[in-house]
C-alpha cells in the first residue's frame, strides 16, 4: 500500500507543462500535472496532452519555480514617464498638430538659412 506524501511515501509537486507545436512556434502553456520528478512530468505531459497533436519540444516546470508578481502591485507596472505618445491610441489630433506646427517652423528655419 503506497504511503501518502510525508510518511515516507514519494512527494508529488505541480509541474506546468508548456508546448511547441513546430520549432516556428512558441512554448504555450497546456495545463498542468501532478508528478514525482521532471521526468515522470514529461511522461504524464505526452500521454496527456499530445495524444492527438503533434509537438517538437515539451517543457515541465516545477510550479515553485515560477515566479510572478502580485496583482495589488500597481506600482510594479508603472512607468517612470508617460510613453503613450509611442503607439497609436496617443497619437491624437493636438499631437499631430504639434508635428505639423514643427515641420512648418522647421521649413521656415530652413529658408532662412538657405537665403543667408
């Protein structure tokens, strides 16, 4: 009779087990096993999620070896200057007319400089 974890018995953990579907692809998170070493984990990970598709390269991580931030830590995710200007959504209106403003100046500096 097997004895339960922490009566001597064998101590399963959580592994994650990640996918590559061709080596053209990432690694994609598949769901996860319980197992008493990495490799049993591969094991468990073939039979349980590549029974009908096929895969390249299979990865088993030990669920405490992950490391993530907390929710609460707003302060983790902010950013020490306001770059909304670099993507699209804070590219507004007034923003472009500052650039258009700018190349005008820019045009009239370099008349003047040609004329001298």
């Amino acid at each position: 009779m097997a004895r339960p974890p922490g009566e001597g018995g064998r101590r399963f953990r959580v592994y994650e087990i990640f996918v590559q579907k061709d080596h053209q692809s990432p690694h994609v998170w598949v769901g996860s096993v319980d197992a008493g070493s990495a490799e049993d984990a591969l094991l468990l990970a073939r039979e349980s999620f590549l029974r009908r598709d096929p895969a390249v390269s299979i990865w088993a991580v030990e669920q405490s070896a992950i490391h993530r931030t907390d929710y609460a830590d707003r302060d983790f995710f902010a950013r020490e200057t306001d770059k909304r200007y670099r993507t699209l959504a804070g590219y507004r209106e007034s923003n472009a007319e500052r650039w258009r403003k700018y190349r005008r100046e820019l045009l009239d500096l370099e008349r003047d400089f040609v004329r001298d």
